[in-house]
C-alpha cells in the first residue's frame, strides 16, 4: 500500500481543476535543514549574512511505499531521495492567498 506522509509545518490541501479541496493531508512531523548565519560582509553600513545549510533533521529513512511532503528547500537539498514530493500547481484566493495546491511534485 503507498502513503503520503507530510512533514511540513501545515496541512497540505489538495485541490481539483476548479480550486475545490478534495483532500487535506495533515502534518505528522516535521523536516528542516540545520542552518547557520554567518557573517558576509556590510553594504553601505548594513551588515550582510549567508545562510548555510547542513544535513536535514527529522526525515525517515527511505521506506518502500511511502513518499514524504516536505519544503522544496528539503527536496532540493536531496536530490537522491525518489521519495520526496513538494506542494505544486499552486491555487490561490481572489486575495492571492494560498489555499491549495492541485499535485505533489516529484
């Protein structure tokens, strides 16, 4: 049996063609990238930083059948990983808020 797992910090709404929720997959965990701040300098009297990012923290191992929701910032950090899905096809309000998304991408 394959599942989707989400481990984002939000429910993930899935929507059909005419922006309705069919689905909503709840969080059951949550998966970051250590970042670091470092100094990079100072432009015109303001100081300037760079984010580094390390090794991911709260991601399950590979399991066969399951596909895990993360950030595309995760995703793109493990290319490796054939289990990783992102939020795509992006629905939004009249207001330009988010509501949904129409797929996972791979």
């Amino acid at each position: 049996m394959t599942q989707i797992k989400n481990f984002t910090p939000h429910a993930i709404s899935i929507c059909n063609n005419a922006g309705e929720v069919v689905r909503v997959i709840q969080p059951e965990g949550l998966v970051r990238l250590k970042a670091v701040t470092v100094p990079a300098g100072e432009i015109d009297g303001v100081p300037v930083t760079r984010t580094e990012f390390g090794q991911p923290e709260g991601l399950p191992d590979f399991k066969e059948g399951t596909f895990y929701i993360v950030s595309q910032l995760v995703k793109s950090a493990l290319p490796s990983r054939s289990d990783l899905l992102v939020p795509a096809e992006v629905v939004r309000d009249e207001n330009g808020n988010i509501v949904g998304c129409k797929s996972l991408g791979l």
